[in-house]
C-alpha cells in the first residue's frame, strides 16, 4: 500500500528526531563534564578526600562544586546518574539504522558494484561488526597495552582506520560512513554501560558497605571517559554525513574518515587545553585547516561517485513501476525537470554531483527511485529544492498516481 510509504517515511522522522534530541542530551553533558573536570582547582580549604573545586555562574545563581576522586567520606541521600542520555542515543540510533539501513538494504546499505550480497546477510555482517567491535575495543583496553594511555589510542586509531576501509568494502558509500559512525558510537555507550557506571556502583556499594573502595575503578572508567572525549566530534561528522555525498561517495572515502577521526582529536585537544587552563594552543587549528582542507581535495578525486544502485538489482521494482501506464509521461517529466541535476555530469549551474549520489537518466533508475520520487516530488514539495525547475501541481498529482497505481497494481 502506498499509505505504508508515507507511514514509514514518518517513522523514520520520528525516529531521526528522536535520536537528535538524545544525542545532544548525551553530547552536551559530556562536553560539561569535561571542561568541569579540567577546570577543578585544587585549594588548601578543601574537605578530606576532595580533589578540586569549581565555581560556575548560570541561571541567576552561583554553582559551588567540589568533586572526590573516591567519594566523601559519607555519602549523601541522592545521587544523580548520568547514563540515559548515552542508552537514548545509542537506541534510536539503532531504531534508525532498522528503519533506513535495514528496512531499505537494497538501496542505501548494498551496493553490488561493491559486494554482492543478500540483504539478510548485508544485515548479520552489519550487526556483527557492531558486536565484535566492542569485543575487540574492550580487550585492547583490559590487556597490558591498556596502561599506555596513548600508546592504547594510537592502536584504536588503527582499528578505526582498518574499520573505515572494510566497511567501504561492504556496504555503500553512504552506510559505510553511517556504519562507522554506528561502530563508534556503540563503543562509546558500551563504555558508559558496561564500565563507568558499573565501576561507579561498585564504589558506591562499598561506602555504603563501610568499605574503602579501589581507585582502580575510578582510574579506569576515566580512561573509557577520555576515548569517549576524542570520538565524539567524528561520531557526529559520520552522522551528518549521509546529507553530504562528497564526504561519503568518492574512491577515498575511508582516507577521509581516516582524517576525519584526526580531526576530532586536534578540536578536541584545543579545547581540552583551554579548559585546563593550560593555555590556547593555536596550532590545533592551524592543523585542523589543513587537515579538512586534504579531505575537500580527496573529495574531488575522481569525479564519479560511487555507491550507486545497481539496476540489475532493483529488477524487481523495474517491472512494477516501469510497466505502469503512467511511466511514459513520468519519464519525460523527471527528464524535463529533475535529470539536469539527478545525472553522472550534472548541467545545472553550481551542481557538480548528483544530489545524495541519486542518478535519474534511465529506465531502471526512475523505477529505483520511485518511492523517494514519490515521497520528495509528489507527496511533498521537497523536490525540486525551491522548485527551481517549476513543476507544476499537475506534474506532482501525476508523480503520485504512478506510484500509487503501480503499488496497487502489484498489490492485485
């Protein structure tokens, strides 16, 4: 049914929104938590066992916060937990890779000019990776590697790397970098889940127990916040990404996911300066210029994207919406008003990529994309953006009685 379309479409929103609202919860009190942690100072008045304080004004009022490294030495009634911010994000994130990745695989997760695989299994591989990662990240960090701090980092940077080239040899440009971003994102929440929280228990129970706590808790669950603190920034460029086909549809992609991660580190490690009160060190950004300035250059190298659909593989969708009557007079029209951006060589002034890497020049190609035709041209005003090639109301009734004829067609 064509209601189920537009239905989907809507969950899908819902599910984006939802995962953005979660996310900036998670990002924006981790982003506080560390300028607090950097800028704690140590004073001579300070209660046993406190190891900083801080004074902070917002909303009218003065914040005084002290923070213990164990805990003090009684604890109060209420603690607050910062944990479902990280859960939030990490569930609708994975609802959104079900509804888009998932429940779209032939189109936005396989490309089979890449690796021609069925959906179910483009799915299991998916999953797993997510899986193993953790596996692998949490081994790594438990091993004796695992007490050089950066000596660890340099390590993950690699498996990150590795990660970015194979997900590029599986999946489509597009669910490469959004699988990447998935991949580290399910890092960072594990680390909030299966070790910082945990650990942070654990002391709580044995002051409560009356017992003196191990710091290595504690040690511990700063070294997962501190990677946690470098990834954030790559995470939500990889999330971003699937609006930019630059940053996704070229031959050097994974290079670019590659610089990207080092991008993260160089922000971040102005920032983490800054709060520290260890000065401003402009050098950061000197490199972080050049370093985006490398990814715009790889961009462009070659001129065609990849991640394209591949018409022998939406056969099926050829026959029901190329076979529709109304077909004909849709093809001229997508060819009058959509093909001079939606084409390998773009004609439209200022275009020089196919929108999203969506190519409208045959047959096979329309039928592909008859459901986002369907949703972005005739449902909605979406396309064309401002409708600069004036499509008529005419046209976009047209748009829908296609679809919808088609859907119902192959219903009976």
């Amino acid at each position: 049914m064509y209601e189920y379309a537009i239905a989907w479409e809507w969950l899908a929103f819902a599910a984006r929104w939802f995962h953005v609202i979660t996310a900036i919860a998670w990002i924006g009190s981790s982003f506080y938590f560390i300028a607090l942690d950097l800028g704690l100072v140590k004073r001579p008045h300070l209660p046993p066992g406190a190891y900083g304080e801080e004074w902070q004004v917002h909303g009218g009022g003065f914040y005084h916060i002290q923070k213990y490294l164990v805990a003090p030495a009684q604890m109060p009634e209420h603690l607050t937990w910062f944990k479902y911010e990280s859960y939030f994000t990490w569930i609708s994130g994975f609802l959104m890779l079900c509804i888009v990745y998932y429940g779209g695989a032939d189109l936005f997760l396989i490309d089979r000019h890449v690796l021609d695989i069925s959906p179910p299994t483009a799915i299991l591989i998916s999953l797993a990776s997510l899986g193993v990662g953790w596996v692998v990240y949490d081994l790594l960090c438990k091993s004796p590697l695992g007490r050089n701090t950066w000596g660890l980092m340099a390590v993950l940077y690699v498996v990150l790397v590795f990660m970015a080239w194979g997900y590029t040899q599986l999946f489509t440009g597009r669910a490469a970098f959004l699988h990447l971003g998935a991949f580290t994102a399910t890092i960072m929440s594990a680390n909030v889940f299966m070790i910082i929280i945990p650990n942070q228990k654990i002391v709580v129970a044995d002051l409560i127990a009356g017992r003196v706590p191990d710091p290595k808790y504690g040690q511990v669950a700063k070294q997962r916040s501190l990677h946690n603190n470098y990834l954030t920034l790559p995470v939500i460029f990889f999330m971003l990404s699937n609006h930019y086909p630059l940053s996704f549809g070229t031959q050097f992609n994974w290079v670019i996911a590659a610089l990207v991660f080092l991008v993260g580190v160089t922000i971040r490690h102005w920032f983490n300066t800054t709060h520290a009160r260890k000065g401003r060190p402009t050098w950061t950004w000197i490199v972080t210029i050049i370093l985006f300035i490398l990814i715009m250059w790889l961009s462009t190298v070659p001129k065609l994207l990849t991640g394209e659909t591949d018409a022998a593989a939406v056969a099926p969708a050829f026959q029901q919406f190329a076979g529709d009557p109304h077909f004909p007079a849709v093809k001229q029209l997508v060819s009058t008003r959509c093909s001079m951006c939606h084409a390998a060589e773009p004609v439209y002034e200022g275009i020089v990529r196919p929108p999203n890497g969506v190519m409208l020049e045959n047959d096979a190609e329309i039928a592909a994309h008859a459901r986002e035709i369907y949703i972005q041209a005739g449902r909605s005003h979406a396309m064309p953006p401002g409708n600069i090639t004036d499509i008529t109301p005419d046209e976009r009734k047209l748009l829908v009685a296609w679809f919808e004829s088609a859907v119902e067609g192959k219903k009976q």
